[in-house]
C-alpha cells in the first residue's frame, strides 16, 4: 500500500457536507482508505472570479492503486458530487487534488506530482502541515513543515473546525 496526500475544498452549497461527502466517498472506492484528515480551515478565494470562501483541508490516503488511477477516481468524485466546470479558478462544489503519491515526480497531461503550485499555497500547506510536518516533499527536497515557514503570507486563513470533524 502507497500513501497519498490531497487536498480539498470547497465554497458552494453546504460546505462542510461536500468535503465530508467527498471524504466518505473516497473512503467507499476498492483501494482507497482515509488515513487521516487537517482541521477545516476557511480562506479567501485565490485567483479566479470574485467568489466566496472557501473551506480547505488535507487529507493522507492509503491506497493500492497507481497515481494516474487515484487521480481518476477523485475527478470521479468530482463529477459524482456535481462539480461543473464552467470557469478556471471559479467557485466549486468540491476540489479534489492529488499532492503527494509517495516520492512519485510525474509530469504528463494527466498528472502533474507532486502538485505544481503546492509550495506556494498557504491554504494547502497550513492544513497539510497539520497532518504531515515533516513529509518531504518530492522535487523540493523540504519538508512540508519547512515549505510552510518560507511562505510570505498566511494571513487570510482561520481555523473553521478542528481535526476531529470526520468519522470515516
């Protein structure tokens, strides 16, 4: 079994119910187990149309499958939950992003590992670092931790529920 990293996010509809809908159904597909799950943190809106908050968390997973597959199955999900994509960087019902798959660095169309903007993403690294600080980061050669302290700003992101949120 590998171990992934990924995050999520939402600002439409009921926010909390996406990332929890998302999680459960992550959790249901053959290969796929929920390890652990960041606190929910809300943040403005990077990019994009003006739009509301959003609410972010990480997630580690375990799985069998291989890093394109996973990535099949959370654009999946995506779809299953109803994300339209209309509008780059435009507000969704669910974000689902593979981060990290092990020590995997990848560059097809399909798949970009580990995520292209990770390192420069406070509402990635602040709830990834709540559930792995010292995950080194493949290509970076630093530790999730480390990635985090070299961030200019970090400001615009609260705490919105603590790590407890999911029961898997």
């Amino acid at each position: 079994m590998k171990t992934a990293y990924i995050a999520l996010g939402s600002n439409l509809g009921d926010r909390i119910e996406n990332l929890k809908r998302s999680l459960k159904l992550l959790n249901e597909e053959h290969g796929i187990s929920v390890l652990s799950v960041s606190p929910v943190y809300e943040t403005a809106p990077v990019g994009g149309p003006e739009q509301g908050p959003f609410l972010n968390a990480c997630a580690a997973l375990e799985t069998d499958l291989p890093p394109e597959n996973l990535l099949l199955q959370m654009l999946n999900i995506e779809n299953l939950m109803g994300r339209a994509r209309e509008e780059k960087w435009g507000p969704r019902l669910i974000d689902l992003d593979l981060l990290v798959y092990e020590s995997e660095i990848i560059n097809t169309e399909l798949l970009e590992l580990p995520h292209p903007r990770l390192a420069e993403r406070g509402f990635v690294l602040v709830p990834l670092a709540d559930i792995a600080p010292k995950l080194i980061v493949p290509g970076y050669n630093k530790t999730v931790a480390e990635l985090l302290s070299q961030l200019s700003d970090t400001g615009g992101i609260k705490m919105f529920l603590p790590g407890n949120w999911f029961k898997g």
